[in-house]
C-alpha cells in the first residue's frame, strides 16, 4: 500500500478509477470512504491533473461539469491541506480573492439565520432583507469575472485548459441560480410562508451551496495551483487590472508592489506584427479586421485631414483615396460645414467627446457618431466618424444567446 501511496501516477490512475465510479452512480461518502483509507492526502495538484486528463480521454466536459460538485464532495478532507496560500501578503491577487470568500461566507451566514427566522418575521420584513442578501450575494459576479478573464488564460498558457473550463460552467450555473433567486423574490411575494419554505429549499439552499463549494474549490485546489505555476510577474499583471473589473464585497487597503516586476509586461512580439498595449496584428489581420467591422469608420488627424476609412463590403458612404490628406470640411457640402467646423471646434476645446445623429437614407435607419479621440494626458489627437445601418438591429426581440447558434 505505502506504494501506491508514494507512486503518484498510481494515485492519480486510482482517483480517476474513483471518479469514474461517481460517473457511475457511486456515492460520494462511499468513494471518499475508500479515497480516505487507500490514499490518505492526495496533493491538489493530481485532482487537476486527473480532471484535465478524463476530459483529454474523452469524457464530456458537460459531464466533469455536472460531476464537479459530487467528486469535490468525495475528495473533501482527502486533498492535501497544505495549501500554501494562507500567508500570501495582502494586496496580493490571492489574498484579495480569500478576503471575498470570507465576506461571501458571512453573506451566506446571515441569510440562513434569515431563513431560521422565517415563522417569527413579518413577510413584507422577509422580503425586504431577502431582496438586500440577494443583490449583496450577486456582487460575486465580480469575483468570477476576474478569475474567467485574468487567472483562467495565464493557466490556459501553461496548458491547463479542462479545469478552468469546468469551473467557468460551474460560475455559469451559479449565475442561473442567481438569476432564478432575483426571479423568485419578486415573483413569490404573494405566497403564503409554508409555499416560501418550498421555495427555499428548491431554489435558494442550492444557490448557498453552490456559491460556499466554489469557495472550496477555490481554496484547495484552484488557488494552490496558480501559486505553483504563475510568476510573480504574472501575479503582477493580474493585481494590476483586477481594478478594471471591480471587487466583490471587499475592498483592497493594501497596495501590492514585489520586488523585481516589470511595471508593465512586455508582450512577446514578431516580426512584421504591430505591436499594440493589448496584443498585435500582421497588417493583413488588422486591415481585415477593421473591414469587417459592420461600421464605417474614417479617421481625421489633429490637423483636420483626412488619414484612413475602412472599407468594408457594404459602404454607407461613398470613401475613395483621393480623400486621404484632404481637409475634412471639403468633404462635406456647404451647408453642414459650418457644424463640421463647431464639432471639431467643441472637441479640441474639450468641450464634448461625442456628437450622434441618426436619418434616414434610402428607406433605411443611419446612426452617425463622432468620437474626440484623447491620449491619457487628455490631448486631442483627432476625430473618428463611425456610421452604421441600425435598420434591421432596431427590428430585434427577445433575445438569442450564443449557447442557440445553429449553422444552416
């Protein structure tokens, strides 16, 4: 046994045995009654690797997703405890993210003292504070959004690409169930306080669970595992632009500035690409990728000429080169060019950054829109007019979601 134990591609062919029998239907007392007494600690890292491999083997990630919660279950008191994120400094991405869970934990808390309440409250009470938990508790958003879009791609670098998969699908239920709580408050609050108990438990306990076993997955796997494989550069670049996305239920004090970082990564670059702060393009791409922008857009430089227009396959407007340099108020007929000249004029003097119009032309629906475009210091660098035919996107209902996407 002590083998096995020791043998890490033996521990993880047997975890994956074990996961496989929760495929199966096994129980997950039952399965982590085995895990407890065949392996005893199992290092967090093998759980990722073991989930990223099923779903390499072929596994539907669908179906590690529906498993998520039932395996987390079994593996509970058998990963290895030993984390190594309970002395990450604050201000560190990590501390900030634990700090959350701590308020999102107490959240969770003060709603089931609420719920413990529910045959002593008056309802119009009830739904006055469940409302409040509710819209508090759906400030995790932010919290799943800066895991999505700054921890998940450093990891997708490193080629982990199963798990942070498998927890995205995890956020994305957690947002139905939200979803379904907001829906409920408003549109239970007729029923009588033995039909709220129902509701409670149908809709509102699983949303409490879900939320504290992300917590869970969090702390002993997710988190570990990005300590073990990010740099502190990298670490760097994700406390820099959490900012962006905001923070949930708390609010970082500290400032977090290590030793030995770039203050801004530089971003790998290739020959014959231009290099932009966000990424980069061969010309080809660029000159591609603005063309099929379903928008019209010409560029006019700080001097009032003419410099770029895209040109995409349906034009609003007619645009040939001979414009390029020209003085953007020869472009237009006499009679606007004075509201050309009051345009340009307000945003140099800072006066406004936009002007929108909209007509119809040829029985169709034209937005029209100038952007003052600024540097960071706020210096005027020119001015870009984006037109774009709205008429079919004002006829739109309802709605349709990637997820109902069916090529003809």
């Amino acid at each position: 046994m002590s083998e096995l134990i020791n043998n890490s591609e033996k521990r993880k062919e047997l975890l994956k045995h074990m996961i496989l029998q929760l495929h199966k239907g096994k129980s997950a007392d039952a399965v982590r009654a085995q895990l407890l007494k065949m392996l005893g600690a199992i290092p967090y890292g093998e759980v990722v690797e073991v989930e990223q491999e099923l779903i390499a083997e072929g596994l539907p990630q669908e179906e590690v997703i529906k498993l998520c919660d039932v395996h987390s279950e079994a593996l509970k008191g058998v990963v290895d405890k030993d984390t190594g994120i309970e002395d990450v400094p604050a201000g560190h991405p990590v501390h900030t993210f634990i700090e959350e869970n701590r308020a999102l934990q107490l959240e969770i808390a003060q709603t089931q003292t609420l719920f413990k309440k529910l045959s002593d409250i008056e309802m119009e009470d009830f739904l006055n504070e469940l409302h409040q938990h509710v819209n508090i508790l759906a400030d995790v958003e932010k919290h799943y959004r800066r895991k999505e879009n700054l921890v998940f791609p450093y990891l997708e670098q490193k080629g982990v690409t199963g798990p942070p998969a498998v927890m995205w699908g995890k956020h994305d239920e957690i947002r139905d169930q939200l979803k379904a709580a907001k829906e409920a408050v408003h549109g239970t609050e007729s029923a009588e306080k033995s039909e709220w108990q129902t509701v409670i438990d149908l809709v509102f306990q699983p949303l409490l669970t879900a939320i504290e076993e992300m917590v869970y997955k969090e702390e002993q796997i997710l988190f570990p595992m990005c300590m073990e494989k990010f740099t502190t550069q990298e670490w760097y670049e994700i406390y820099k632009q959490s900012v962006e996305i905001g923070f949930c239920l708390y609010d970082p004090k500290e400032s977090w500035e290590p030793e030995d970082v770039h203050a801004e990564e530089t971003i790998p670059g290739e020959t014959g690409r231009i290099q932009l702060p966000s990424g980069s393009f061969s010309l080809e791409e660029l000159t591609i990728l603005l063309n099929t922008l379903p928008v019209d857009i010409t560029f006019v430089d700080k001097d009032d000429k003419v410099k770029y227009f895209t040109r995409g396959k349906e034009r609003i407007f007619d645009r040939t080169r001979a414009i390029l340099n020209r003085d953007v108020r020869m472009c237009h007929p006499p009679s606007s060019v004075d509201i050309v000249e009051q345009i340009i004029s307000d945003f140099k003097a800072g006066k406004a950054d936009s002007a929108p119009f909209w007509i119809q032309l040829n029985g169709r629906f034209i937005h029209i829109e100038y952007f003052a475009l600024r540097n960071d210091g706020g210096d005027y660098l020119g001015t870009i007019e984006v037109s774009q035919d709205l008429t079919e996107l004002r006829k739109l209902e309802g709605e349709q979601r990637l997820l109902s996407y069916r090529k003809e």
